[in-house]
C-alpha cells in the first residue's frame, strides 16, 4: 500500500507542471492577469490561503493537502494522519525564524521541516492542545499560549484562562497578536489584552459589521470605513475617525457595501470593499490610509489576498477558480490622451525618427513622450520604409521608388526623380552629404537629384538591401539579404564580409563607443568590437535568432525588440564576453505577462525603435506602438534559493541529501532542481555542470529535471548555478556529491585482494621456481657426481678389468705354478706318504737305528723341496 502510495506521489509531482494562462483584464485596472486552475497544473481550486516563505515559494493551503508553486510548477505535501487529497487546510503563518506551519479543519497544527519530506506529522493535535498549546490564526501569526496558561496566580485563574484557551483553539480567528508576548482577543462580545503577565478587559465590541486589524503592533476597531478605535500596549490611542484616502463610498441609501480584511502576514494589509481592492497604510497619527489598487469584479468567490513587494506581485486566491497573479501593466503611460491611445494602438507599421530631444515623428501622427499629439494631414497614399531628418531638420521619405524631401508635419517640400527600386534607407556623412539606399543600389545626393554611385554585384532578383551605416571616414556598411558588404566612398572598392554569406542582415547600429551592433533575421546578432566581428550568445531560449534594432539608454543598457519580445543586456556584458567568452551575457526579457499586447515586434522599418536623451522608448509591435521610459521597467534578479525536490534512482524515490550514494550498477538517476521565481521565468537562468563527468554548464529544462545514464564509478560533483545579477560572476551555486560505486570486483579492496593473491601467487611460484633451480642446480651436481662417479667406476671397471686381466694372469701363473708345485710335490708327499706307511706298518720291526735312519728324511724337509721334477717324475 505505501509502495502504491508513493508511486502516486511520484506521479503527481512529475506530473503538476504549469502552463498559466494569460489574460488581460480591463485596461482601466492597468494589470496584466495570469489565471492558474486545475487546468494548468493547480492540484485542486479551491485555495483557502497564500503565503510566500523566506525562500521565494509561493504556499497554497487546498482542500486537498499543502501546495507549493516555484513559479513554474506545483508540488503536494500531505499531513501524515490522513488519508493522502483528503486534507482541508485553512490557514497558513510562519514564526520569526520563518518556519512554515498550516492548520487543517480539525485543528491540528503542523510543521513544515524544511526538508522536501512529502508527510508532515502534526505538531500539535486536538487531544494534545493544553500540552503543545500552539495556535495559528487567520492572520498567519503562530503564538505559543504556554505562559499564558501557565503563569497564573491561582487555580481559579488557571481554570479561567484554560476555558479562554479552548474557546480560541475552536475559534482561532478571534485572536490578534502584537509581539510574541502580548496578544489580544475576542471572547464574549468584548476585547481583551494580555501583556505577558495580567489580562485586562479593554472595551465591548461594535457591532456585527466590525473587524479587527494588527499593524505596527496596533491593533484597529473599524466599522466600514470608520475607525472606532485604536490600542496600542493595551490602551486606547485614537478616537474614532474615517479611513483617509481614496476609499469609495456608496451613495446614501444604497446597500452597505461589504468590508472585509485581508492580512498578508506583514506590514501589508489590503480591504475588499466590494470589488474594489484598496492597500491600507497606517498614517503617522495612528490613523490609516486606503489606496486604490485594482477592481476584482472579474475575480469570484475571493478567499484570500497576498502582496510580494519584491516582484510587486498581487495574488488572489479563490475558492472556487484557483488564484490569480496580477502584475501592473509595465508598458501603460498614464495620463495620456483617449486620441493618441488610439493613434497608438492601430500604429502598427511604418517607420519612426526622433525630432529634437523628444519629438517622435511616423508617418501617420508626431507624439511626445508628454503626451502631445499632432496630427498629420496625408497629403498622399504613402507607403514608405524609412523616415530620415537631416543636420538642416529637412525630413526624407519616400513614396516606394520616388525620393521626397518633407518638414517635420511630413508635408512634402520637394519630390525628386524616382529611383531603381524602393527606397529604404537615408543617411548623412560627418560633413552632412546625403546618401540613399534604395534595395538595389546606392545613391548620392547631388545639387536636386541622386545619383547612383555603387550596385552591389552581389544581388539577385530576390535579395535587396536593408539598410546602411557609416562606419569610419569614406567607409560605410550595407546590410541586405544576403550579407554585409563594407563600401569605401574615395577607392570605390567593395569588400564582402566572409562570415555573412547566405545571411539576412538587418540592421546596423554604432554604439556610443563607436562599437558596431548587427543584427540579423534568423541568424542571431553580431557585434564588430575593437574591430574584430564577434557573433554574440543568445538568450537561453534562442529568440534572440532575429534582432530588429538596438537602442543604448543613458545607464549602458542596450535594448534589443525581436519577434519572441524585448531584451535588456548591459552594454558591459557584452564587452566583457567578448574580452573573454567566460563573462557571462544575461538578457532580461519582458513578454506579456510585463503588460506587453504581444510579443512579436516589427522590425521591417527604419528606424523600427526610437529612444529620446531623456531614455523613453518608443518600438513598433504588431499590437501597436510600445512606450515606456527605460528607467520604469526594474530588473526583477531572481533571488530564491536552489533545492532539490525529487530524487529518483531507477524508478524508485531516493532520500535527498547532499552526498547521494547510488547503487553499482544503475541505469537511470532523475534529479528535479527547483529555484522559486514567480517573475517572468524566461529571466531565470539555471544552468548545471557535473564535474567528474564534464565541465560544460548546461541549461535545466524548464520542468527542472536532469537525467544521468549509468555513469562511470567514481565521485562527481553536481552543481547548479542561478545567474544572480548582471555583470560578470553574479551567481548563486548549490553543489550535491554523487558516488556511483564500481561493481565489487571492479573495487580497490577487491583489487588490492587481487593484487595480493597475484603478488603471493607470483612469490609462491618464484620460490617454486627458485626451488626447482636449486634442485636442477642440485640434480646437476649429484649428476655431475654422478657422472664423475660412473667415469671414476668406468675407471675403476677399467682397472678392475685390467686388474682382473692381470689377476687372471697370475692365477694362470699360480695355478701353472701351484700344478708346478703340485707335481713337484706329490713325488716327496707320495715318498713320506710310503715311507710313513712303512713306519706305521713295520715300525715294530725296525731297529732304532733304522728308525732313526727312516725319520731323517722327514726332518730334512727342504729337501723335500728341492727335489727337481726330474726326481718326481722319475719317483
């Protein structure tokens, strides 16, 4: 459900732009009118109160919840206890610190944070009043009752004051406060005062007709347009006087007209006295003054009035039909005749001169800024492009082709030889030589006729001249429709601009400085400064694509008329971007919500704009002739603070904060940035850059929502600027962080883990690698041992070999030695042998002398040994 619930909200809060209608009410009341409804973003019609906060939004309490306007569009809030477009809110105030609260038809009281929540919890509620003893009433004044119900003498008192307290929660509009401290009130037919300490009955009251207001911490009894009385600290000041000023009374005997008081939290109070809207001021005698500012008999069912002097801005709400914002007519001149503001209203083609310092010379009727009119007599049909008055204040037109020569009632004095083609433009040198240009060629005054003394080659059939200019001694600039060609008189050379070909030059104007302004249809405007041709900056909605004319008041402002309206720039500004392109150029634009009939001007004349030495201007519109002194129109800079109103992450609604952490991976951040301006909202120039990303400043679309696509990881820096006044660096900066983290294995951690595991994986195979060369170092030794082993055992085998050889060898010889010896032997062994067999077998036999004989040969052993072969082999 809560999902449902904000996704609701979602929608409405993209959804409430604002396209107001435009309207103008009658020109006797002098303002122009914007409507808004449900019809052009207006959440619902029925509007109970305005108020502005310190931060230039407009608040509206609705029957359907909270809503606040910046100009452009509307966003809900809603109080938390109740079910979401089903609040009723009446009043609305803010305390000197300028916290904002608003109170619902059940009493309860909140508390807006500040902070773009979208629920609001309540303050204080019915069940909790004598514990949070908080009250606002219909003069958007907060007061806390808590001394008053708390510093009290006895419990009779505090049962008394408690009573009073629950009478005022249910009729909060019966309540007046002075100061934080004091207060006054209504309560049984009669006033009463509290200074903070004791409660003092004042007077009875008047009758049902009577009404109460606070100024100045005064409070005023009035009675129709009577004043009864007047208290101050609690003691009457004035005996009963009218209300001084224009205040319009009914005849005798007709109806009682309908007072009713409208507070707009200030100093500021205005009186509906039936349709008629006075502002009412205190006068220095305690008295008050009503001025007449507008009849609202077009307005219905009026609930509230509000003022912002800033913008010099009246809103009206209502209950039935939303409100109305009406701003005084900034292009009306008062006291001027019914005749010349006719003759101004059909005036809406032919061209225009200055006469002396402030006579306005067409080709239909001669005005003054004054309001002087004189009226020409038309001598002919004249159809002409251009008005021109000579050093010998002789003024030149033209009937098409056919130069004439007239006084300043345009009476023709002299018709010359018709020309090529049509005439469109007259011009003088520095000695006062006349020069005409017709669209096809260039002509020079000569005794009573011209003479042609240049033809543009460059023209076909379809191209003509503009108009011309003198730029230097013998040089002059000729602007047509198709390009710029510079003409010097004495060489009688031609040079083309380059950097205008195919381009629609219109009109060229000399600056005071000598600086040249040229301006183009459908390709911007130029400016030729220090002698270099700079093409200047638009506005930040393009409709400075065509410039009609330029016009340089007295404080360096340079106006510029085009078909989407009128623009102001400082001359400086666009000296300075041309110095360096960073300067920034603001246009201040006026429409028709300034009180302009139209915004699309005429620029097929020349001159199409006149401005007199005193700065009143005079343009040609296709509604008629525009007039106003240049020092009337102020330049409303918007000065309301920058905030973020909406944060959106990939479809779902993110808190808003000023380091915003974003989910790896995402694909879509919606951000909506709000300014308030509720002046013209072409002059709020609101541009932003994401540093990280870009360094490019970028205009905010005008439903103030940027869009970022699955930006990089990394830590951006998103700031908006607001254009806080002319001249260079006159801005105002908000600044959000973004941190898009990178996917977790694209991280620092993970690639430090990484690295770590490649730097160990690295260390580890290293030592393997050292390993495995010590071990084939190792191998290699063993091997090389090895193979010194195996030679030294081959050698050795060898030796063996050859030992065995040898061994074998004397084995050969042993045994051939030992079978020597053996055979040597076995003769001796054979003959003992015998002989000790004879012994043994005859020794009984023997005497001892031949025993002794026998033995003999025994012990002689070495005869045994030397006995030769030869004796053994014969034995």
């Amino acid at each position: 459900m809560l999902n449902k619930i904000f996704g609701f909200l979602n929608f409405v809060i993209l959804s409430l732009s604002v396209t107001p209608a435009l309207t103008q009410s009658d020109s006797s009341n002098g303002y122009s009118v914007q409507h808004f409804t449900d019809e052009n973003g207006l959440p619902q019609n029925s509007i109970n109160d305005l108020l502005f906060d310190n931060d230039g939004y407009l608040w509206l309490a609705s029957q359907v919840g909270l809503v606040r306007f910046n100009g452009s569009s509307f966003k809900l809030y809603y109080p938390n206890d109740k079910p979401v477009m089903e609040s009723n809110i009446l009043f609305l105030g803010k305390n000197q610190k300028g916290t904002l609260y608003f109170q619902t038809d059940d009493h309860n009281l909140y508390c807006y944070p500040g902070n773009n929540t979208q629920f609001i919890d309540p303050v204080t509620t019915s069940a909790e009043a004598l514990r949070k003893p908080y009250l606002l009433n219909a003069r958007k004044q907060l007061f806390n009752f808590s001394t008053f119900l708390h510093n009290v003498h006895s419990p009779g008192q505090a049962a008394e004051r408690k009573r009073l307290f629950e009478y005022l929660f249910e009729h909060n509009r019966n309540f007046y406060a002075a100061d934080s401290l004091h207060l006054y009130f209504i309560y049984n037919d009669s006033l009463y005062y509290y200074d903070s300490q004791e409660l003092s009955t004042l007077s009875a009251l008047p009758g049902a007709n009577g009404q109460y207001l606070m100024m100045d911490k005064k409070l005023y009894v009035l009675d129709h347009e009577s004043i009864v009385a007047v208290y101050a600290e609690g003691k009457l000041m004035k005996s009963p006087a009218r209300i001084e000023g224009d205040l319009r009374l009914g005849p005798p005997g007709a109806p009682v007209t309908r007072f009713r008081l409208y507070s707009c939290g200030g100093k500021t109070t205005h009186l509906l006295s039936g349709t008629r809207l006075y502002q009412l001021t205190p006068t220095p005698q305690a008295g008050l003054k009503a001025g007449f500012l507008v009849d609202l008999g077009f307005i219905p069912n009026i609930s509230a009035v509000e003022y912002n002097a800033g913008l010099d801005l009246l809103l009206v709400a209502t209950h039935t039909e939303g409100f109305y914002f009406l701003r005084k007519n900034r292009f009306r001149t008062n006291g001027w005749p019914a005749p010349l503001q006719q003759k101004m209203t059909r005036h809406l083609f032919g061209p225009m001169a200055l006469h002396g310092r402030n006579e306005i010379l067409t080709d239909k009727f001669n005005f003054t800024p004054q309001g002087q009119l004189i009226q020409i007599k038309d001598t002919a049909p004249v159809w002409q492009r251009c008005l021109y008055i000579d050093h010998k204040d002789q003024v030149w037109g033209a009937f098409y082709k056919q130069p004439r020569r007239m006084n300043t009632l345009l009476h023709p004095l002299e018709i010359l030889a018709t020309l090529d083609a049509n005439i469109v433009d007259y011009k003088e040198d520095s000695s006062g030589q006349l020069y005409c240009l017709t669209e096809k060629s260039l002509w020079k005054l000569e005794a009573d006729t011209f003479r042609r003394i240049f033809i543009p080659d460059r023209l076909s059939d379809e191209e003509a001249n503009e108009s011309f200019s003198f730029t230097g001694t013998g040089k002059l600039w000729l602007a047509g429709t198709n390009g710029l060609i510079e003409y010097d008189l004495a060489k009688k050379e031609a040079y083309a601009f380059p950097e205008f070909v195919n381009t629609h030059v219109r009109t060229i104007y000399t600056c005071k400085d000598g600086n040249i302004l040229l301006g183009t249809y459908g390709q911007g405007y130029f400016y030729y400064y220090n002698h270099h041709l700079y093409r200047m900056p638009l506005d930040k909605n393009g409709f400075l694509i065509t410039a009609h004319c330029f016009l340089e008041d007295r404080r360096g402002n340079v106006w510029i008329p085009c078909n989407k309206g009128l623009f102001k720039v400082p001359k400086a500004d666009l000296d300075g971007w041309c110095e360096n392109h960073s300067n920034p150029v603001y246009y201040y634009y006026y429409g028709r919500q300034d009180g302009l009939l139209t915004n699309e001007f005429n620029g097929g004349f020349n001159a199409s704009g006149i401005i007199t030495p005193d700065d009143f201007i005079a343009l040609l519109s296709m509604k008629g002739m525009v007039c106003f002194y240049a020092d009337s129109l102020a330049t409303e800079i918007p000065h309301g603070s920058i905030d973020m109103t909406h944060l959106e992450v990939d479809g779902e609604s993110m808190e808003r904060t000023d380091t915003i952490q974003l989910a790896a991976g995402y694909n879509n951040l919606m951000l909506e940035i709000s300014c308030p301006y509720l002046g013209n909202r072409n002059n709020l120039y609101l541009q932003y850059s994401l540093n990280g990303l870009s360094d490019e400043w970028k205009q905010i679309p005008e439903d103030g929502i940027i869009s970022f696509n699955r930006l990089a990881p990394g830590h951006y820096q998103l700031r908006v600027r607001r254009v806080s006044g002319q001249g260079p660096n006159k801005y105002q900066y908000r600044e959000w962080t973004l941190i898009v983290p990178p996917y977790f294995y694209r991280t620092t951690w993970f690639m430090i883990l990484v690295a770590l595991a490649v730097l160990s994986l690295l260390f580890l195979l290293v030592q393997l690698r050292v390993k495995l060369v010590e071990k084939k170092k190792e191998i290699r030794v063993k091997a090389e041992k090895l193979r010194g082993a195996v030679v030294r055992l081959e050698e050795t085998v060898a030796m063996l070999k050859q030992s065995e050889q040898e061994l074998l060898k004397t084995n050969r010889q042993r045994e051939k030695l030992i079978s020597l010896v053996i055979h040597d032997l076995r003769s001796p062994l054979r003959f003992l042998t015998l002989l000790a067999g004879d012994l043994h077998d005859n020794q009984v036999n023997f005497s001892a002398a031949e025993m002794k004989d026998r033995t003999y040969w025994v012990k002689k052993e070495r005869r045994i040994s030397t006995i030769s072969p030869k004796t053994s082999c014969s034995g």
